[in-house]
C-alpha cells in the first residue's frame, strides 16, 4: 500500500507542477519495483524450501518402494505355498487336514508413502512459482504412490476376507471341498492383485528414475 502526500510547497508555475508529477511518478515506480523484488525473493526462497523438501521426501519414498516390491515377491511365494497346501487338502484324511491347515499363511503388510512435503506446497502456493515439467513430474511421482497405497489396501481387504473364511469355520473339522475352491478362488484373487500392483510400483519406479535422471 503506497501513500502519495499533498504537496507541501506552493506550485508557482506548471513547470513545478510537472516536476512534481515527475517525482512522484519515479517514486512510486521504485517503490513497486521494490516491492516486485520482496515478492520475488519470497517466492524464490518458498521454491528453494519446497525442492528441497520434496527432493529429501522422494528419496525417502524410493527406499519404502524398494521394500514395496520385495513384500510383493514374498506375499506371492506364501499364496503359492498356501495354494499348494489346498490343492494337497482336497485327497487328505481329516486327521492330515487338520494338520496341514495349520501351515496355510495369509499376511500381508502395508507401507505408507510419506506426503507431507507435497501437501505443504500445494498449500503454500509453491507449485505456483515452480516450472510446469517441474511441477508434472512431482505430480505422477505422488498420483501413483498414491495408486498404489489403494492397491494395498485392496489386498488387506482380500486377505482379510480370505483369512475369516478359514477362522470362521468349526475347530478341528476338516475343510469341505466347497471351501477349499472358494480358499482358492479368494487367493487366486490376491495374487491378480498383487501382480496388477506390481506393475503400478514398475510405473513408480520408472518415475523415481526419470526424476532422478532430469536435468
């Protein structure tokens, strides 16, 4: 906000009178140069915060993706062992059955991607000041770590529901046949998943990498 004063000397002639106009206008053309210059060294100091903070979250989240992948691998052994241990089950005596129920294993663990550096600049207004490829390739970094956080949480839900399928049947009775193929079907579905989240961390990756490897 800018206050132009009343001139405090007599204008005697219009040559006065254009000087004045003259000494106002460089005034205040200072004044908003100035002012353009704070705004500039603040929204160039907002950028410099938010790339960094969001270069060290990035760095962070690569390493959760890593272990991401490698929990993939392992849940999928497990389903093909526990896939192996129904298929065993269907000829089984009931006394074998009960026995071999206790070797099926259904677990799955989630990791959660850290977002607090992007939340922060969109609420500051960073990715305003900050180039479009710039603000792009953060973009699909994010969007697909969050895609796969959905994924995850979609098999927890399967396990889950597979694993009661099991729990809620009656102690030491032995699996029905109707129950070991819908175990089957149920598993068969978490490993669709699991394969369909694995190709969403492939897309991850390949984010991480050209992020990495911009100039």
């Amino acid at each position: 906000m800018f206050d132009v004063h009343a001139l405090k000397e007599k204008v005697e002639s219009f040559r006065d009178f254009l000087l004045h106009i003259l000494t106002i206008t460089i005034g205040l053309l200072i004044a908003l140069a100035l002012e353009g210059l704070v705004e500039w060294r603040h929204h160039r100091n907002l950028v410099r915060e938010a790339e960094a903070s969001l270069r060290g979250e990035i760095t962070q989240n690569r390493q959760v993706m890593e272990g991401i992948y490698k929990e993939i691998d392992a849940a999928q052994a497990k389903l093909d062992q526990d896939l192996r241990v129904l298929d065993r089950l269907r000829t089984e005596t009931a006394a074998q059955t009960a026995a071999e129920h206790a070797s099926i294993e259904l677990a799955f663990h989630i990791s959660g991607f850290n977002d607090v550096a992007w939340k922060t600049a969109q609420n500051t207004g960073a990715l305003n000041y900050m180039p479009y490829g710039e603000v792009q390739a953060f973009s699909g970094i994010y969007d697909t770590q969050s895609e796969v956080q959905r994924i995850q949480q979609q098999v927890l839900d399967d396990v889950v529901q597979a694993g009661a399928l099991i729990v809620g049947k009656k102690p030491d009775t032995p699996l029905s046949a109707a129950l070991i193929d819908e175990e089957t079907r149920r598993i068969g579905q978490i490993k669709m998943r699991l394969y369909y989240q694995k190709s969403i961390v492939d897309s991850l990756r390949v984010n991480f990498e050209q992020y990495r490897n911009k100039p």
